[in-house]
C-alpha cells in the first residue's frame, strides 16, 4: 500500500516544486525557501490542509490557476457549515498571497510575485489527486481525471 506524504511534506513539496523549470529567475530552483516567515505560512497551510482535504474532496473547494482556492460550489455543504468553508478558503487564500509575495521579498525580487503565483498555481493543479476540481487554461471547472 502507498503511504501518503503528511500535509507538512505535502505543502513543502509542493512549494519546493513549484519552483522547477520557468521564464523567469524566480522559477530557476534558487529560491530561499527557508526564510522564517515563509516556514510559518507553510507551516499553517499545511496544518489547514486536513480541513481542506474533505472541501477538495466533495467538490466544494477547487483549485484555481492563480494559485488561490475557490468555494467552488458551496451548495454541495450543509447551510451549517458554508460558513466555516469560507473562513478557511478567505484564510487559505491570505497565507497563499502572503507566501507568494514573501518568497519574492525574502530572494530580493519583490517583482517576481506574479510568476511565482502563476507557477504555484500551476504545480497545486499538477499535484491534485484524481477527482478534484481545478480550473482550466480555460477558465472552466474540471474535475481532474
């Protein structure tokens, strides 16, 4: 049986990956990654994962290309608990913002934020298991196969 990778390991990994191959130096791999404000946003990114988790799961939450989540359809939830999704998409999204931008600051590049963005998003959508919903080059919903 394969063992799953923690959602420490997992959020590390997928920031680390996020960095591959790109147009721009931000991309290039040579990224401080280690900054101590960056290890805290990952660090709590990955303790919201396991709350997360069930939202991607049941197609609530997605993945969008801009490296942010979405309450996708909060109408597959219970009314009583619309309300907490928001709160941990909106808190999500803050610490995803401030990791893109902090990586850019802690490499002295404050410019290279967007690409940064764009690539994560990119390397969230990538790594998705089967059956999350993620956006499109299109701008459409799909779940991914």
């Amino acid at each position: 049986m394969r063992r799953l990778p923690s959602a420490a390991a997992l959020v590390l990994g997928m920031a680390v990956a996020a960095l591959g191959p790109a147009a721009s130096p931000a991309a290039a791999g040579d990224l401080d990654l280690g900054a101590p404000v960056v290890v805290r946003l990952k660090a709590a990114m990955a303790d919201r994962h396991g709350q997360l988790k069930p939202l991607y799961e049941s197609g609530a939450v997605g993945l969008a290309r801009d490296g942010s989540v979405v309450l996708r359809d909060g109408g597959i939830l219970p009314l009583s608990q619309r309300q907490a999704a928001g709160a941990l998409v909106a808190a999500e999204n803050a610490d995803r913002t401030a990791l893109y931008r902090e990586i850019a600051r802690a490499n002295g590049n404050p410019a290279w934020e967007q690409d940064i963005r764009i690539t994560f998003g990119q390397r969230w959508i990538d790594r998705a298991p089967a059956g999350w919903w993620v956006q499109a080059a299109t701008g459409a919903w799909v779940r991914k196969p």
